[in-house]
C-alpha cells in the first residue's frame, strides 16, 4: 500500500494539492481557518500529513454540511472539508487529472463544464513553474459561453429538427459510490488501495446536516467532485457522441448537469 499511497500523497504532491485547495473558486466550501493555519508551516505540515497517510494513521472527518438555496426553491448541501481532507481529495483528484487528461479532452467539443486546466498534465513539476496557476479547472465563463454558442449554432444555423433538454436532478447526491469506484476502476485504472480510501471517505461525507448516506453521494461544491462527475459520465458521452447525436453537456459550479441538445 504504501508505494502507491507514496505516489499519490508524497511531500510535493500535497503541497500542490495544498495550492489548488487554496484556488477552489467557492469560497463556501474551503475551510478558510485550516487553510491558513496549515499554511503557517507549510513545508512541515506537508510532510507529517504524508507520513500520516503513508503510514495508515490518517482518518477524514465529516466536514461540516449547510444548506444554499435553489432556483427551483429546493435546498442544495454543500459541504466544507477539514483542509487535510481537502488536501487528500485534491491530491488523489491531481494525480488521476494527469493521467486522464488526454482521455477527457478527446471530447472537448461536446463536454463544457469542468473542463482540466492544461497544466494538470504537468504534475508536480508545475512546481517549479516559475508563475505556476494552480487552477484545476479553466475558467467556467468562456466554456459555458462554448456550450451557449453550440446550441445556438445546432439550431439556428444547422437547422436540427429536435431539441431534447434534460438535467439530472440530485446528481451529485445520488452518484452510488459501488458505480463511481467500479468505473475509476475498470476504465480509468485506479489502484485498489485508492478506492479502498476514497471509498472510506466518501461514504463519511456523503449526506446532508442530519447525517451521512453511506454508499450514496458526493461532497458537492470542492472540485475533485466535479472531476468524479465528469469520470462517471465520460462513458454517456462517449456512447451519445459515437451514435452520432449533437450533444453537449455542462456542469455547472453549483454542481448541476446540463446536457444535451440533439438531432
């Protein structure tokens, strides 16, 4: 186990994950006291947790659970991690970014939310960049402006005959962890002992304020959720894309998908 939790949560693979932690775009869900106290000491911090993970002392809180509200004037729970969950969920999510990334931009015109940062590629070498962005998605407005562009372009240039709209309602609530880890398994390759740990901390903070769902959801609002999403769903993209269907999909930051209008 400990060679490949060595790969994923040695010194410098979380202190970029400590970095991107600190770039997650909504402010809700970082927790803000932990980010700048584990900053304080920052080389040193990185190195304790990873001895702590490495060997087999780690253990991921609950987090802390609220409510925003919706559109359709229901309730969304989002969760605030403990930044050393923060940092272990934003490692495991960087490491299989870099290996997956090619696999995930093969469909780059269809697919417009959550779209990696080319720089994902470079691992901890990004590092030694030396004005790094540590962004771990491209900047949302231009890719939704990409999904708005394609749909007006099917229709009022193209001509489609139909439009079929949908959303999936409770998405990320929803997701059965057995599908997500089967999937990271089986088409993205992720080592067994990684699924053993994600599953453990995923089943903690699933849920809403009145307690966990074991076995069902993800924390919604921190980016690794976003990147888990777009996994699961690569293979509906592939099977729609390769059918031959104009379909476009986006995932919004408050964490709705919004696919596909098609022929």
């Amino acid at each position: 186990m400990s060679e490949v939790f060595k790969k994923y949560f040695n010194h410098d693979a979380l202190l970029l994950a400590f970095h991107r932690v600190q770039c997650w775009p909504d402010k809700m869900v970082k927790d803000q006291v932990g980010i700048r106290a584990f900053k304080q000491d920052l080389a040193t911090n990185c190195k304790d947790l990873s001895k702590k993970i490495i060997n087999g002392n780690y253990k991921p809180q609950r987090g802390f659970k609220f409510y925003v509200p919706k559109a359709s004037k229901t309730l969304r729970t989002k969760t605030t991690l403990f930044i050393e969950d923060a940092i272990i969920y934003q490692a495991i999510a960087d490491l299989l970014a870099k290996q997956n990334f090619d696999k995930l931009d093969q469909y780059s015109s269809f697919v417009f939310g959550s779209v990696l940062n080319s720089d994902v590629k470079k691992g901890v070498a990004l590092l030694n960049d030396e004005n790094p962005n540590y962004f771990f998605f491209k900047f949302w407005q231009g890719l939704y402006k990409k999904y708005s562009d394609s749909i007006i372009q099917a229709i009022e240039v193209d001509k489609v005959k139909f439009k079929f709209e949908t959303d999936i309602t409770g998405f990320f609530d929803s997701i059965p962890h057995y599908n997500l880890l089967s999937i990271l398994s089986d088409q993205f390759g992720v080592e067994d002992e990684i699924l053993d740990l994600l599953g453990d901390c995923l089943n903690l903070w699933s849920g809403t304020k009145e307690g966990p769902t074991p076995g069902v959801g993800i924390p919604q609002g921190s980016p690794p959720s976003f990147l888990l999403a777009n996994f699961l769903l690569h293979k509906l993209d592939q099977e729609i894309i390769e059918h031959g269907y104009r379909y476009y999909r986006y995932i919004a930051n408050n964490g709705h998908s919004i696919p596909p209008p098609a022929d």
